[in-house]
C-alpha cells in the first residue's frame, strides 16, 4: 500500500501561507467541535458541523485529501458517540450520528464531484491558453502577412441590404456610390504581424475604423469582390488586388481570407496577403514579350507573304494591263474588230484566273506552315489561350466567361492554327470594346457541338458589333477599320480553318456585340 504523504493530500494551488492556516484553522474547528459533542450536554446534532471543516479545507486538499479528512471528521464524531453513549445507548443521540454521518457523506460526495468538474475546468482552460498561444506564435511568425480583422459590423450591414431585397451586390454599389466606402469604415483591424507590417508599414497596424482606406488603391475593386463574397455567404475569399503601402508604394498582392460558419466568429476573420509585385511583372514582361513575337511572326508572315504576292503578280497583272490597253485599241477601231475584242477578253479571263490562283496558292502555303495533326481537348485550347490573352484582358479590364454547352469531344486539328484562330477573334473583341468606353466588358468563348457533331467555339464580345458595311467585307484580306489595322485577321482565320474542312462566320447578336463562330470537325479531312 502506498504511504500517504503530505503531497498526496494537499493540493498546491494556493500559497503556503495560506495554506497553513487554513488547515489549522480546520483541525481547532474539528477539535472544537469534537469537544463540544462530547464534553458538552447540548442536545442536538453538533457533529454536522465537521462538514464546516471540509468545506473549509477542501480548497486546499487533493480528492484524497478529502476522503481521509471527511474519514477523520466521522471517526471524530463516532468516537463522541462511544466515549458518550455506549453505556446508555439511546435512540435520540444516535439518530443525530446517523444524521451526521449523512451530512458528511453528501459533503464529501459533493466536494469530490466539484473537484472533478474543477480540475476540468482547468484543464480545458490550460489547453486553450496553450493553443491560443501556439495559434499567437504562428501568427506572429509567419512570412506571410497576416491580419485579423473584424468583419462583423460590415456582414450585418450586407445582410440588412439582402433583406430590403438587393440581389446584385455590384449593381447596388455601382448605384450607391458612397455605398462601398461606408462598408470600408465598417471593417476594422484587430491585430497584424510583423509581414504584415513589412508589407504596408504603419498603415498595416492602424486599428482604427476605415483605417483600410488608407491602403486600398483607388479603383481596386477586390473589396467589392470580397463584400459579394460575404453577401453571398460564400466560405473563403481569394482575390488580387492593388494596395497602396505607407511609402506610397503600389503592390500587387494575392488575397486569401477564410470565413468561420460562426457568424458570431466574423469579429476575428483572418485575412492573408502574398506580395505578388514581383512575380507578376515577370510574368508580364514575359506575356510581353511572347506578344510582341506573335506579332512579329503575323507581320512577318504579311510581309512574306505580300511579298510573294507582289512577285507573282506581277506577271499577270502586267499582262492584264497590256491586255485592256490592246483591248481599248481594237474597240477603237471603226468599226470594231469584234473577233480580237473577244481573243482579249479571253486573254484577260485567263490571266484574272492566274492571278486567282496565284493568291489562292500563297494562302495555302500560309496554313500549311506546321501541319503537326494532333488530338486537341479544346476546352484545355481556350484555356490556355485564354492564359496566354491575359495581359491584354487585363490591360483593358476584359471579363472572359467560358461556358461548356455540352460534353465537347477532342478534335484532330494543328494546334498552333487553332490557337491562332482564337487569338485573333479574341484580340479583335478585346480592340472593339476598348474602342468604347462602356462597361463592364464582357468576352463569353462558349464550347458546344452541332448537329452534324462537329466542334463549335463561338467568342462573343459585348462591344460595337460589326458595322453595316464592314459585314460583306470581314472576311477580306487587307479589309479593315482600324487606323493601325492590317486586315489580314480574319482572312487568315477564315482560309486557315477551311483548309481543314472547318468554317468561321461572324454576325452580331441581337442585343449587342458581335460573335466569331468557329466550326471544327471532328475528324479533319486529310491534307
Ligand atoms: P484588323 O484587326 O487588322 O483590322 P481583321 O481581319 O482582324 O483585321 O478584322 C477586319 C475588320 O473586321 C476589323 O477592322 C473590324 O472592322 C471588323 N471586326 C473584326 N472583329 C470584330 C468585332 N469583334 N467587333 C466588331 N468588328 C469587328
């Protein structure tokens, strides 16, 4: 059996000071009562009383502690009852034991119970200090800038608007233009770390209301994004955006806020941002420059292409002018050699007909450049052309919407043909709505088959449309309207796609825009 030491008994929580004390205190207050029980005549149940003394020392002994004081208190009155009434034992006396030993053994019954829930309580307080301060570190230390902010006032604002009946947030603020500043005083910080303050400087501690206003560049529209996010009651939040740090400084930072089911836990959201700064002027410098060299390769291709034409043409449109001029000479005549007329004209046709072909040919020789046939998973196309576009979507605030009508089957196509066909119509909505100042610009690529089950692409834009009298000519090489234009887009697209038993078609749509209509078949003709 193991001894029973002081430590065992005591528990050590409070000072020994105290602690001393209060256990003498307790022995005279069992001793006294002791006394009392069996030197004194009073008749009634004083042995209660020793539930005094373990109330008053239960704060400061362990839960066995308490078993061996309460044992005591009942050997202590039990010991009274002997010493008092074993000679002339008596029914009174003993029900006032019995009532005693019932006190006590609800007290310590009681008191153990308290304990137990106590040192739970403890415990489960202990491990939240803890975790708190696990959770304190990581935010403090970690490379990424890290804010906690308070959201809750901005979310009760959103929600009384969605129940006065505002079902598009944007369309609210655009409408109310006071409307987004109001929400950016609603938000406050609650606490930053040292990134965070790497990142912004001063500006990143500023606890007061509104005090994101000092940082979010003017025009940014990540804030109105993220108050759509909670509007919606979406769960995160990922964005990019502009900031504007204390130096003046513009960055450009990826966003990423997750928001707790809670929605009493929206005082403390964290919010996470990466400087971007760098890495997007990289990629930038890079979509640039791989720009700047598909243009150089298109007006390359022009000009090789210009000037195969000139040299081949100009044999036959030569002797199409010599032609006409002996033409004119024999309808001079009086009266007019009708026979020679006829052998011009002839002669005419047939140079015309070469000069046809010969156009034809070059044409051909353009989309033969890189024959590389391959299965294409054209939703992968789009995409990544689309990442390819992003500068220029970017550069001109163009929203791009891709749309899937249905399961869209690969097609064997030359991908670089195909990709160039989708950065042409693209570029060419991306210049229409950049020619108007209205928005929001808008670029839908929807995917979708036809009857025939061949691949259709349309890519729609919400700009001009085209005009009454660029549409018979669209597809014409050199046809254009734009004062830097070349108008050899579209004629190639065209030409490109019908070498390979597809078609492109352009119209406008009904309410505003216009739409690229590529046709692809599923399986291409062999070239
Ligand atoms: P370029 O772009 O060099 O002018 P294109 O062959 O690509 O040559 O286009 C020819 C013309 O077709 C353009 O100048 C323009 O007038 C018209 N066009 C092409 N795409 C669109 C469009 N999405 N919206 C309105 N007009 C368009």
């Amino acid at each position: 059996m193991r001894s029973l030491s002081a430590g065992a008994l005591l528990n050590r929580r409070g000072e020994a000071g105290y602690d001393l004390a209060l256990a003498t205190i307790s022995a005279i207050l069992a001793l006294t009562v002791f006394y009392v029980d069996t030197y004194t005549n009073i008749e009634s149940a004083i042995a209660v009383l020793y539930v005094i003394v373990l109330l008053l020392c239960s704060e400061i002994l362990t839960r066995r502690g308490l078993v061996v004081a309460a044992s005591l208190c009942a050997a202590l009155a039990i010991g009274s009852y002997i010493h008092t009434h074993l000679l002339h034992p008596e029914l009174q006396p003993f029900l006032r034991l019995v009532v005693s030993m019932a006190a006590l053994t609800i007290t310590t019954i009681l008191l153990l119970r308290n304990e137990a829930f106590r040192g739970a309580t403890l415990s489960t307080n202990a491990a939240l200090r803890d975790s708190e301060m696990r959770y304190r570190s990581i935010f403090n230390r970690t490379r990424v800038a890290l804010w906690e902010r308070d959201y809750s006032r901005a979310r009760t604002y959103l929600l009384e608007l969605k129940s006065k009946g505002v079902v598009d947030l944007k369309q609210y603020f655009r409408e109310h233009a006071d409307a987004v500043d109001y929400c950016i005083g609603l938000v406050t910080t609650v606490a930053s770390n040292d990134a965070a303050y790497e990142l912004l400087g001063d500006i990143a501690t500023d606890r007061s209301s509104g005090s994101m206003r000092r940082f979010i560049a003017p025009g940014d529209k990540t804030f109105i994004d993220l108050m759509e996010a909670i509007f919606e009651g979406r769960d995160h939040f990922e964005g990019k955006g502009t900031v504007t740090a204390e130096s003046g400084e513009s960055k450009l930072v990826l966003l990423s806020i997750g928001f707790p089911e809670d929605p009493a836990a929206f005082n403390r959201v964290i919010v996470g941002m990466i400087d971007i700064t760098q890495r997007e002027q990289t990629q930038t410098t890079l979509l640039e420059a791989r720009a700047e060299l598909t243009r150089a390769s298109r007006a390359a291709v022009v000009g090789a292409m210009s000037a195969s034409l000139a040299h081949e043409l100009n044999q036959p449109l030569g002797a199409i002018v010599v032609n006409s001029q002996t033409l004119l000479r024999w309808l001079d005549r009086d009266p007019p050699d009708l026979g020679a007329v006829r052998r011009t004209v002839d002669r005419l046709i047939r140079d015309s007909e070469r000069a046809r072909l010969i156009i034809q040919n070059t044409r051909s020789l353009l989309t033969q450049a890189d024959c590389k046939m391959e299965w294409i998973d054209l939703t992968k196309l789009v995409e990544e052309t689309r990442a390819l576009m992003e500068h220029d979507l970017q550069r001109d605030f163009v929203m791009v919407d891709v749309s899937e009508q249905n399961e869209i089957p690969k097609v064997r196509a030359v991908r670089i043909e195909l990709q160039q066909v989708l950065i042409n119509l693209m570029t060419n909505s991306i210049q229409a709505m950049a020619a108007e100042q209205s928005f929001p610009r808008k670029l839908t690529i929807s995917l979708g088959s036809n009857a025939d089950g061949d691949a259709v692409i349309a890519v729609q834009d919400n700009g001009p449309g085209i005009t009454e009298q660029a549409a018979p000519r669209l597809f014409s090489p050199f046809y254009t309207t734009k004062v830097s234009g070349m108008g050899m887009g579209l004629s190639i697209c065209k030409s490109t796609l019908e070498a390979r038993g597809g078609q492109l078609i352009g119209y406008n749509h009904p309410d505003r825009g216009a739409i690229f209509e590529i046709t692809i078949p599923i399986e291409a003709p062999h070239v």
